[in-house]
C-alpha cells in the first residue's frame, strides 16, 4: 500500500529513533544501510523529513539525524500524508477515479474496510513505539545486525 519513499522514511524514522536513545546521531549512508535502501533516495526522503520538521540534522563532525528533545511522538499517520497525501486512505482500491459509496467499484465495501482499519493503524502507531518493539527483541527492522 505504501510508496518506497513512505516506506524509507518509516525505516529511517525508526533506525534513527532507536541510533537516538544509545547518544548517536546516524548519517543517511549508515542509515540507507541499516534499512537496506539505496544511499541516494535515502538522502532525499531524509532531506524531506528535516524540511517538515519531523527530525533534525546536523552536518559534520558529531552530525547526523536526530529528533529534537522536544518531539513529541510520531504517528505513522503524520508521516504517510506527508509523504503520500492523505489519499492513500481515501482512493480507489482498483484505482478508479470516480469511485463512491453511491458508485462503488467491484471492491469497494470491502476496501473500505481494510483501508479505514489501515488508517487507524497508522494514526495508532508512533514510530517510537516500533523503535521500542525493534529494541526489546520483539521485532525486527532488517535482516543486517544493529551496528554503531
């Protein structure tokens, strides 16, 4: 359902929130690494997140991606609309343009479903709570093992 730039900047997200808590403020190669994406996209989905202030970055010596002290947690809800639009909960399951409740496609009852149920999923999850499922063991982010 979601674009490789909303999954990047999930997987970014994620690996920066959990670089965060040990003190270390990865840069986008490390990170293109440790989520497994290409170190060209990653720098730009990165470059997106710092513009709409969802993380911070400084460059340099003792640089890097970081969330600011302040943050307050981050629902993946946030995230997907900035990266996708809010339509990735209101579109088409087959794409059509004029899909409706009064003009419904093949699937769409059934879409409807599982899209709003995908969306309050979304607007449930913080991406700090992923980092915490990655750090007590109960996830995973990548098959990599976590090296800083």
């Amino acid at each position: 359902m979601l674009s490789k730039a909303a999954e990047y900047a999930i997987r970014s997200l994620v690996y920066i929130a959990i670089s965060n808590r040990d003190g270390h403020r990865p840069g986008y190669r490390e990170i293109a690494k440790e989520i497994e994406a290409p170190e060209q996209f990653t720098a730009k989905v990165l470059q997106g997140l710092v513009r709409n202030d969802f993380i911070k970055s400084v460059r340099g010596r003792g640089g890097g991606f970081f969330f600011a002290a302040e943050s307050k947690p981050l629902t993946l809800l946030a995230v997907i609309n900035q990266v996708e639009g809010y339509e990735l909960f209101t579109r088409c399951g087959i794409g059509l343009s004029r899909c409706s409740d009064e003009a419904p496609c093949p699937i769409h009852k059934q879409y409807a479903v599982v899209r709003d149920q995908y969306r309050q999923l979304a607007a449930n999850t913080t991406i700090q709570s992923l980092a915490d499922k990655i750090i007590s063991g109960d996830a995973v982010l990548n098959r990599l093992p976590t090296v800083h």
